[in-house]
C-alpha cells in the first residue's frame, strides 16, 4: 500500500525536484504540491496524506514551522520531512516531531535514509510494528497455553458485586476534566497554558484560529465557535463572525461614517476590530449601555 505524499514548497524547481527524487520510491506516491500552508491545510481537508515533505519557510502569515506546531494537535497527523536551505532550523524541526530533516540539494544516499525512517512509520505517524512481532514478548504458544479461570460467585455475593461494577463504570464515564481557566496551545513540540486574561482576542482562520496577545500570535487547531462556547462565560464576546474579543481589553467602542461600528483593544499597540451590525445590540446589552 503506498503512502499519500504532499510536497509543500514555494519554489517550483524545488518541488519539481522532489517529485523527481520520489519517483522511484515505490511506497511513497506523490498526489500533489502546495506552495502555502493554506494550500496545504485546504489539500489536507479532500485527502488523508500520510506524509508532508515541507518547507520551513513558507510565503503568507503560517510558516512551515507553524504549520508544523499545527498539525502536531492533529490526531491523525502526516509524517514530516523538513527540506530546508540550511540546517540552521534543524533542532527546532525535531522538537515538532519530524521525521527526518533534509538540506537542499540534497546530497546523493541521505534521501535514502529518509525514505528509511518512513518505512519505520506508518501513515498516522505512528511506529509500525515489525512483521510478525508478537507485542510484550509473548510467542503464539504462549498465548495457545493461555487458559480462562472462572471462580463462581455466591449468590449473596452477586448483587453488592454487580453494584460495586456499576458504581465503577459510572465514576470512569461520568469523569468531568478539571477546568482551568488557561487555554492549551501547541508551540514548537510542547504545550503552553495561556491564562484567559492574558488573551486580547481570537481570529478565525479557515478551520483554525489565530489566538492574540499583547506580545504573541499564535496559530492553533481550534475552531473560532469552539473558543467561543469555551471562553463565553469568561467576558469573552463574538462581535464579528471572524473576531472573539477579551471585554475586559476594550478600551473604546466607536461609531464610523456609514453606520459601522469598531472598538479598539488596550496594549501597546491599540487594535481596531470590526463589529457586525447585528451584534451591536447585544454587545450593548452586555456592557450595560
């Protein structure tokens, strides 16, 4: 079974060359190129790859890099091999999970020992077992001489039994996960826990978002009205279809020429969003105006 491969570069004699240098891997079938991560992410949604050969440095707002950190929060997720200029990013590469970490040009038998590490893995990035492995050490006669012992229950025993199993089973399905009030962002192979407060604002972003701080953006895999039901009850309110706003950051709310309405963040550097008509009245209800 061959492996979806996608190749994701902004240099077209780079991509073609890839192409080329993959011709001859027969487990690998190449089924297109991107030259962004938004051409990349749009291909990802029509077809399952199992493997990116991706650019580090991609044109557009999301680097390679980024894409990376974004996909790495996928749980289906293609293998990544880096082909980068220089080996300068190759660290970082690693820390998201690479594959393996390609210098273009790439020199004659190191394409080969990329190709290795794929056989190692399969298309979910997960390690294949080898052929015929047998998992925890255990051989097929070991598991033939494996025998089911069955003890016989009194029956004064068999009602506080079965409700001490019931008592178990509703405890592990009823299990609520414990509520911070920090949001979980995937950055470069790690987990950072962003404090709500800390947040001036969401961006949508196709079926991610782009979450904003004072000093930082950050892409992640979550959907706009997913943040919104999470951080609604935390002075958080949609005033665009592509705008989640911390409230307690809004320093002013201004009417434009033409009826439209904006209102500016507080920081540094002040930030103007749009407010769609048909929240303007509730973004007022809530502010109490």
């Amino acid at each position: 079974m061959q492996v979806k491969t996608l190749i994701v570069h902004s240099d077209p004699s780079v991509r073609e060359g890839l192409r080329q240098c993959l011709a001859d891997a027969a487990f690998l079938r190449v089924l297109g190129c991107a030259a962004s991560a938004f051409e990349a992410l749009e291909m990802l949604e029509a077809i399952p790859y199992g493997v990116f050969f991706l650019s580090p440095d991609l044109p557009g707002s999301t680097s390679g890099m980024e894409l990376a950190a974004m996909l790495a929060g996928r749980r289906a997720r293609p293998a990544l091999v880096f082909v980068a200029k220089d080996e300068t990013r190759a660290c970082q590469a690693f820390d998201l999970g690479a594959a393996d970490y390609l210098v273009w040009p790439i020199k004659p038998g190191r394409l080969d020992m990329a190709l290795a590490r794929l056989k190692g893995l399969s298309p979910g990035f997960t390690p294949a077992q080898p052929a015929g492995a047998w998992p925890e050490e255990r051989s097929p006669s070991a598991q033939d001489d494996q025998q089911t012992l069955s003890l016989p229950i009194e029956e004064e025993e068999e009602g506080p039994f079965i409700s001490a199993l019931k008592e178990a089973w509703d405890l592990t399905h009823k299990r609520k996960p414990v509520e911070i009030e920090k949001l979980p962002i995937t950055l470069d192979g790690r987990t950072l826990f962003l404090p709500y407060p800390q947040i001036l604002f969401v961006e949508a972003y196709e079926d991610y978002s782009f979450v904003h701080t004072a000093q930082h953006k950050y892409l992640t895999s979550y959907r706009l009205k997913n943040l919104e039901e999470r951080l609604g009850t935390y002075g958080f309110f949609r005033v665009h279809r592509k705008f989640l706003v911390n409230l307690e950051t809004v320093t002013e709310i201004a009417t434009l020429p033409g009826g439209q309405s904006m209102l500016r963040t507080q920081g540094k550097t002040r930030i103007e969003l749009p407010i769609s008509r048909r929240r303007v009245g509730e973004l007022k209800l809530v502010l109490g105006l």
